[in-house]
C-alpha cells in the first residue's frame, strides 16, 4: 500500500480527540477539498507491505489509531487486511462520504465520515447511501466554511435524520474564526451536534503534522 506518513501524536479532531495516537496517512486521493490541509498527501509516499505498516503502529504501543489521508478508501482492499492487522486498537477512519464504506465495519473500529458541504468544493459528490452503514459510535463531520455551509448542513441532518442514527460534529474550517459556528449552534439550539476544533493546530503550528 501506499503510504504517506506514519506518526505518533494527540488526536486533533474527532470523538477520541485528545488520545495519544499514532497516525497512518495513505497517499491518494479521489477529491479536491479548495481547504484540504493535506495536499502534501496527494502524490507523496512511499510503498510499503500491510505487515510492515502494521509492524510500524505496533512499535508505539498506544491504544488509539487514526488511519487518515488522503482519502483511505482509495485503497480497499488493502486498508481491510491492515484492520485485520490491527483489532488490538481502537481504530479511527477518516474518509471523505464519496466511496462505499461497505465491508469495514469491525467492531473495534469507527468511522469519521465527513459529508461535504458546498464550501469544499465537493459535495456533489457526497455518496449519501454510506449512511446505512454507520452505526452510533461513528460520526458525521461537516466542515463548515459559511453560514451557507451551515444551512446545507442542517438541511442534510434533517433529511437523512443523522441527529437519531450517529455523533454529528461540526468544525469550522481552520482560520474561520470559531465563535460565528459556536453562536449559531447554540441559537438553534442544535443539542445533538458537538462542535470542535482541530486541537493539533493549536498546540502545535498549523501545517506541522502535530508530532
Ligand atoms: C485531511 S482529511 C483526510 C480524510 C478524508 N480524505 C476526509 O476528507 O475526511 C481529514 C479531515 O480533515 C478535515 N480538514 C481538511 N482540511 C481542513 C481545514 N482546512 N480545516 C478544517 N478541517 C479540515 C477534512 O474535512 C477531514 O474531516
Ligand atoms: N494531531 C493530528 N490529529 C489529526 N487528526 C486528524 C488528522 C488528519 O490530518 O487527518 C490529524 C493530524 O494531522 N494531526
Ligand atoms: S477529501 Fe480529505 S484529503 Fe481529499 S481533498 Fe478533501 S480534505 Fe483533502
Ligand atoms: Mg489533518
């Protein structure tokens, strides 16, 4: 498989935000997010065997592993055999909605599955059938850049009904100043959806990978 980079550090977004964990980011991805953070993932990387990467996580001996991107669908059939590789973990997913989620439901993994808002530049191509295959530890991120960002996103919870099935989270994208989505939440009073912001890029520079 093709891998970018593997590091140890906090868990900068998402529901186990705050754990030590260590990071796997696979090379490639199928989308163009106009505020994507991770461009150097687009191309760089290297080949490695899935025992070797799974060698690699084993090293660190933490408890919480993030497999990120890129976009980590993109390769399937490898990404199963590194799960199998890695059920003595709490395993995190960050994938981008646009590619079947199906066949990698294990138990000791979630998903943070992002549906994209209009801001991206990339929510034509969210693939809303994914929904039928989370469950309620896995979360739902928008990513939200405008108030129109925001709406869209209110406007897919409450078709698709997301508030009763998964975590719903909300992140404003990095440098849009917090307190407009953290007003606005609390206005509507959206009591099922948990905001948060990239911790990483606080603790350490935005741009470092928070090693
Ligand atoms: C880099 S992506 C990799 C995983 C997958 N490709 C995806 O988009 O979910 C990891 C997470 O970072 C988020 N992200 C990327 N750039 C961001 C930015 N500038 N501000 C806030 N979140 C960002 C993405 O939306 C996604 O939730
Ligand atoms: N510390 C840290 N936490 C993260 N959580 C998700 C990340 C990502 O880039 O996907 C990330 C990252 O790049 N650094
Ligand atoms: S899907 Fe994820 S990795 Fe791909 S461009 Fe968008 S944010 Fe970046
Ligand atoms: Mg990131």
């Amino acid at each position: 498989m093709k891998v970018n980079e593997i590091f140890y550090s906090l868990q900068g977004e998402g529901i186990t935000a705050g754990y030590p964990t260590v990071f796997i980011r696979l090379t490639g991805c199928n989308l163009r997010c106009l505020y994507c953070d991770t461009v150097y993932a687009y191309e760089e990387g290297q080949e490695m065997s899935v025992k070797d990467v799974a060698d690699r996580v084993h090293e660190y001996g933490a408890h919480y592993v993030c497999i990120t991107g890129g976009e980590p669908l993109q390769q399937k059939a490898e990404l199963k055999l590194l799960l199998s590789l890695l059920n003595r973990y709490t395993v995190t997913i960050e994938t981008n909605g646009s590619l079947s989620l199906e066949d990698l439901s294990f138990n000791y993994c979630h998903f943070a599955m992002d549906i994209k808002t209009p801001g991206s530049g990339m929510h034509l191509y969210n693939d809303f059938s994914n929904i039928e295959f989370l469950r309620s530890k896995d979360e739902i991120k928008f990513i939200i850049g405008s108030r129109t960002d925001y709406d869209f996103a209110r406007g897919i919870i409450e078709k698709y009904k997301l508030a009763q099935k998964v975590i719903v989270t909300f992140s404003p994208v990095f440098g849009l100043e917090p307190r407009f989505l953290a007003q606005w939440v609390l206005e509507d009073k959206l009591f099922f959806v948990r905001v948060q912001l990239q911790i990483h890029k606080y603790i350490w520079e935005p741009g470092a990978r928070g090693v």
